[in-house]
C-alpha cells in the first residue's frame, strides 16, 4: 500500500510541476542555452523531489533485501 501512495505523490507532483513549466512558457525558449540549462536543472530538480518523496511515504521497505538462512 505504501508503494501505491508513493507512486500517487510522485504522479501527483510531476503533472502539477509538468503543468506549472508548460504554461509558464519557459518550454517556447528552448532554443537559448541559458534556458535550455535551465529547463534542464528544474528538471533534474523535480526528478530529486520525486525521489525524496517516494523514500518518506514508503521508508526502506520496498528496498530491503530478502535474506536467506
């Protein structure tokens, strides 16, 4: 269950920041190297909340390893 809700956040978070960049217009000024890092470091930015996102919903369950004895 976790998984899912931190699948939702991620989903929730990447449409609201996707939207907010595509109607702010900054995607029409890609033809600029300044913008083009730009659009490229918020990006990379979002990537990193979804990341940090995911972590706290789920904790470090769905990344341990299953030991065998």
């Amino acid at each position: 269950m976790k998984n899912i809700l931190g699948l939702i956040a991620i989903l929730l978070w990447t449409a609201s920041a996707g939207a907010l960049i595509y109607f702010s217009g900054i995607l029409s000024l890609h033809q600029h190297i300044g913008w083009s890092l730009l659009i490229g470091f918020i990006l990379l930015g979002i990537h990193v909340i979804n990341l940090i996102l995911y972590f706290k919903i789920t904790g470090n369950e769905p990344y341990k390893w299953k030991t065998r004895s």
